[in-house]
C-alpha cells in the first residue's frame, strides 16, 4: 500500500502556509516544514514562520528546529522528514525550496565529502573576495551557477578543491537515495506578479512591525559566519547593514523587499517546470490543480474535492 502525502507549493508570500493550515485541519494531517530558512530557530519574524498559535492548532514539524549557527542541508532535511511523514497520518510538505521537494519526489544524488581545508578555502575567499569572484575560479562544469549564488557556489568549488571533478559532474550520477515511498500529489499556488508583489510589500511592512529590526539585531550579537544560510535569510543581510549604519531603513526595506520579488520569479519559474507537466513515474511531483490564486474561502471547495481524490484513490499507482 502506498499512503498519500500532499505537497502545497509555490513562492514566498503566495499562501501556503493558510492552505496547509486548513487542510490539517480538515483531513487530520501534520504540516511539515519544506523551506529551508524557517528550520532556523532565530529566524521566526523574518521567515513568516507559522505562529504559535497556528502550531498549537494542528501538528507541524521542522520549523525552527536548527540553530542559526548550524547549516542545514538537503540531505539533512530529507531525512528528518521522512521521519515526521512516518509518524504522520497525512503528510503535508509546505514550502518553498524546491530541491528539498525534489529530494523527496525524485530522489538525491550522491555528493562527496569535501575536505576542511577545500571547506576553509571557500570561505575565506567568499568573505574577502566575494561570490562573484568565487564563481569566476569554478570547474567550468559549474560556471552555469549563478554568480550571487554565494552558497551553491562555495559548495561548487568545495567538491572541486576536493576531489576533482566538478560539482555538476556529480549531480549528473544517478540517485542513490530513491523517491520516497509515498503517492504525491500537490497543489501549486501560483499569484498573478502583481498580486504577489502587493502580498510582499504588506508582508514586510508587517514583519517589520512585528520585531523584524529586533530579531536581526540578536542575529548579528551572535557574531556568526556571515556565510551561513540563516545568516543569508532575505531581510537578514539587509537589517545588518541597516543595524551597522551602511544603510537607512527605507533603503534596507528597499533592498530586502526588491531581493525577495526577485526571489519569489525565480521560485515560480521552478515550480511551474516541475509540478505543470505530465508524471513520468509514480513519485514524481505531479499537480492535478495548478496555477491557483492565493488560497481563499472562494477556492476551497474545489481544493477539497481534489484533496478528498488523492486521500480516496486506489493504494497502487500514480
């Protein structure tokens, strides 16, 4: 028997986690964190983590479960969530990172261990000479990464300084771990440009009321390696340099709010290419709904019969 798991998808801002909310609530399930910068304990405000209350309404799972001064990865969080699916009655992975997803629905391939000294090379080279420049001493393999991509790119020139071959070289390897055993199925919210933007702008404004300023602050009094990932949290780079004087606020909200509609493109782009198409296998990401506005009272009712299908259909196949 192969049991049903849910996948709500889409960009920051687009209403996953209300959705999610509403379908453990209804269906009995457990919301499993799947973005990779609301695991950060500190990072509850700036993330637009669930909030306390919402927690305690129904289970949920991996949010604010890593130190800031810890650096998650993709392999780390599919095994902890294979965990808590386990342990669940229906899982409902929400979030925004897509490779977490994908490590799950399509499996993870094999990457290599890299060694301290490659590990201590990057940062330091990413400090003092930054991503950019970083980018430019990668195997050309990886050359395709993108140049402000600081934490792809220093994991590219890790396995490169390591064992040498290129990063993309050892992606191409076949998966070693496999799909999850588990019948997806998975909604994509996906707002029209302007009205994400809207919910971005409202969303920073609210963050910012809510102890934005003041969550950054005791970020920064912990004096971690500005490489890490929480410590690359949108808004986070832009209040330290607002805290430090480089920047006033309305700039720093400028910057944050500009970096994260960049952002949530590049997320929509990604989810479309991979929930829109036709399942090639069992446990592929496949959507039977798609390119749904922000979840309302309006659309619920439809969400509800496709959600009653997957949790009813035959326990064999797609």
């Amino acid at each position: 028997m192969t049991q049903p798991a849910l996948i709500v998808a889409g960009p920051t801002t687009s209403g996953k986690s209300a959705l999610a909310l509403a379908i453990a609530e209804r269906f009995g399930g457990t919301v499993i964190n799947a973005d990779a910068m609301q695991c950060y304990r500190e990072l509850r405000v700036i993330t637009a983590r669930p909030t306390p209350e919402d927690e305690a309404h129904v289970p949920h799972a991996l949010y604010g479960v890593l130190p800031a001064a810890q650096a998650g990865h993709v392999a780390w969080w599919r095994e902890a969530a294979l965990a808590e699916m386990a342990r669940a009655k229906m899982p409902i992975l929400c979030g925004g990172t897509g490779m977490y997803l994908r490590a799950l629905t399509q499996g993870l391939s094999a990457l290599p261990g890299v060694t301290a000294e490659a590990r201590d090379e990057a940062r330091t080279m990413l400090a003092e000479l930054g991503p950019e420049s970083l980018h430019s001493r990668l195997h050309p393999e990886d050359s395709a990464l993108r140049p402000s991509d600081s934490q792809r790119i220093a994991r590219a020139y890790e396995v490169w300084r390591s064992t040498g071959r290129s990063l993309a070289s050892w992606q191409r390897e076949a998966p070693i771990l496999p799909a999850a055993p588990y019948r997806f199925r998975a909604i994509l919210l996906d707002p029209p440009r302007d009205t994400l933007r809207a919910a971005i702008h409202a969303r920073w404004a609210s963050m910012m009321a809510g102890g934005a300023i003041e969550e950054a602050a005791a970020l920064l009094e912990q004096g971690l390696d500005p490489a890490l990932p929480a410590m690359r949290a949108h808004g986070v780079p832009e209040l330290a340099a607002m805290l430090r004087g480089e920047i006033d606020e309305p700039e720093a909200s400028r910057r944050a709010i500009a970096h994260t509609v960049a952002y949530t493109k590049r997320q929509a782009t990604w989810f479309r290419h991979q929930l829109l198409v036709e399942p090639q296998e069992t446990h592929r990401m496949n959507a039977r709904i798609a390119g749904l506005e922000q979840f309302s009272e309006r659309n619920y009712p439809d969400l509800l019969a496709f959600l009653q299908k997957a949790v009813d259909a035959p326990q064999h196949g797609p």
